[in-house]
C-alpha cells in the first residue's frame, strides 16, 4: 500500500513525522510513504527545519505553492501543482493532517480524483465559521473517507454531519506521539541558556491570528495586557513573520522590544519550543497545536481566543479560554502566578502510540465513504 503524506505549514509537521516513521517499521504492507511539501510556509524557522529535528529526511516532493499570493490563489497553486504528483505517484490513499490551506487543497484534489482521503486530526470545531481553518475542517471532513479523531466530542462532531460510522476512528493524537519522543532532547539542551531564562521563572508567548494581530486595536490591546503581565514575570515571545509585520505597521515593535520583562525573538525550531513549553509557568496562546501541547506536559496554558476547537483541552487538561479583553487576560495570569493554574490530566489515547493505532486501522485495509 503506496501512502502520500502531506504538509504545509509548520503545525502539520510533528502530525506527520510519527505517522511516516510507524509506516515506514512496517514495509511488509506499506512501501516507502510519500511526503509532500507544498511549502505553504516558506520561512526556514517555520518549515524545513522541521524536517532536520523530526528526522523526517527530505520530502520526495517541495512543490513551493505562492507565497505572494492571497488565500485564493494560494489554493489553486496548490491543487495545480499537487494534481501531476497525484498522477505520477498512483497512491492507494493520501493522507492529510490539522486544517491549513494545503490540507483542503490537497483533499480536494485527491477526491477529484476519486482516489481515497484520509484527514488525521478529523472532527474539530470551534463553531466560528469566521475563522478559514474551521472553513477548512467542515470541508475536509466533508471528502475524506477515513476520519481520525483525537477525542470523543470530534467524533460526536462528525456523526452529527452525518459521518457514517464506519469511517470515523479514535487513534488518539499523533502530535503527542512526537512530543514524548522528542521531549527527552528538548529538555537536554541549552534553549533555556540561549534564551536567557530559568525553568519555572517565565512565560511564553505565542501570537498570529488573524484575529488578534491584524487588528490594531485588538493587538495594542493584548500587548497592553503583556506588558501588566512581564511586570509579574518574565516573557519570552517568538514573534511569527506575520506577527511582525503587524507590529511594524502599527509601530507597536518599538514599545514592545524596550518594555523591561519582555524578549522578544524569531521563531523558534521544534525542539527549542518544545523545551521552553515544558519549561515555562504559564503559555499565552492564540495556537492550536499549543493548547494541546501544554496539556500533555501539564503546563497551565491561556488561550487567547473567544473559542477553541480542542475544548479537550479546557474540559480534561490545563488550558483557559480567556478571550482578548486585557482586564481577563491580566487576571487570568495573575491567578495561574499565584496559585498555580489548573492541573488537568492528559486526554485517553494521548499516549504516544496513536501513530501505531492508525497504522494498524490501515493494515485492515481502505475504508471508501
């Protein structure tokens, strides 16, 4: 059985390092799973690095969608350019991670093609149709064949939509696969050094939202928040590209970059992420992948966003839906500094081997929708 793995942009890569290495101790019925790179993200810190840390190796294919491009356009590179490897390859199934713009183009495709869809991390929903990641998920989900949940509410999701049954399998999170394999690296080196902190002794920070950066009000808004907050305790912020564009238009890089309790630095590798997660008192987020992370490593993590498709995560693990105004994000912080935040507990099937679970689904064979 031929698998074609894709990815795009930085979140999809630690879903489909663990699903190629269990593909790949299994050569009796899979060959050599195809990875393909549409280089939705172009910068270095945001994608090929990734590929050096997880030990992916080089992806058969980098098909360098446009990055000067609207989200349209985007789009259709992507299908244009993904269609002749479709061709070429003949795969039995091809598989997609997370919500990002190459994971529905890539579907898209396929399905055109009639040849099967499975979509890993199948079944999330924020309810907010406003977002283009949750435009995404509902289409996504809506060709693939097989769907590969995380938890029990992504399956009540798609049963809902009419998902049959048959096609829906709880693995568990393949994300979480990756992180206990890389965790004991990540906490052997000197990222805490380089990056001048002590375990216990700072936050993180992570913005790029649409929502929150492309909106000056909004932005000034949660950076006035930062600054109350790096009164308290120090802040470390790898600051997205898209991030740092906004800053500079609005002029808010210079007010943020000589606040006292403040680091600001370029976005970081798999591995020096992961050690400052695992490190750190508390996470301010607007990610997805990171309200997850935070869970599993039991860190007390504050999502800065009106709503959240792993509610998981808030009903069984250490996150907080906060929302952007910054009297609650202030209060938020403060309350997790002085009493430690939530404790939670790590969701069932997160467990390391969801990458194996999913192998062994395939091992019985395609399910068509």
């Amino acid at each position: 059985m031929k698998v074609l793995l894709v990815a795009g942009a930085r979140p999809n890569f630690p879903k489909i390092a663990p699903i190629a290495a269990a593909l790949r101790r299994s050569p009796d019925l899979f060959a050599p799973p195809v990875v393909v790179h549409t280089g939705q993200h172009y910068d270095y810190q945001l994608s090929e690095i990734f590929f050096e840390e997880l030990e992916l190796g080089p992806p058969q294919y980098h098909l360098q969608a446009r990055a000067d491009a609207g989200p349209v356009r985007q789009l259709a590179d992507i299908m244009d350019k993904f269609d002749p490897v479709l061709v070429d390859e003949e795969p039995d199934l091809v598989l997609v991670v997370g919500d990002v713009s190459s994971t529905v183009a890539c579907s898209l495709s396929a399905a055109t093609r009639q040849i099967p869809v499975g979509h890993v991390e199948a079944g999330l929903r924020s309810g907010d149709r406003t977002m283009p990641e949750e435009i995404n998920r509902v289409a996504v989900d809506a060709v693939a064949d097989m769907l590969f949940t995380h938890c029990a509410e992504a399956d009540q999701h798609l049963q809902a939509e009419q998902v049959p049954s048959r096609c829906i399998f709880r693995i568990g999170n393949v994300m979480i696969d990756t992180l206990r394999q890389f965790l004991p690296k990540a906490q052997a080196s000197d990222a805490l050094a380089r990056h001048g902190v002590t375990a216990g002794e700072f936050g993180l920070v992570t913005l790029h939202r649409p929502s929150n950066v492309d909106d000056a009000q909004t932005l000034d808004g949660i950076l006035s928040a930062l600054l109350e907050i790096a009164a308290q305790i120090e802040l470390v912020f790898p600051v997205h590209p898209r991030t740092r564009q906004r800053l500079d238009s609005f002029g808010f890089t210079q007010k943020l970059a000589s606040a006292p309790g403040v680091t600001l630095c370029n976005p970081l590798g798999y591995i020096d992420m992961l050690a400052l997660q695992a490190a750190a008192r508390v996470v301010l987020v607007d990610s997805g992948g990171i309200q997850e992370e935070t869970t599993a490593l039991g860190v007390p993590c504050m999502t800065l966003r009106p709503n959240t498709e792993r509610r998981v995560t808030i009903d069984e693990g250490t996150n907080t839906l906060v929302g952007t105004t910054p009297a609650d994000i202030v209060t938020t912080a403060t309350d997790i500094l002085e009493h430690g935040g939530k404790a939670g507990r790590i969701p069932e099937l997160w467990d390391g081997k969801a990458s194996d679970r999913l192998v062994d689904v395939l091992r019985n064979g395609i399910v068509r929708r």
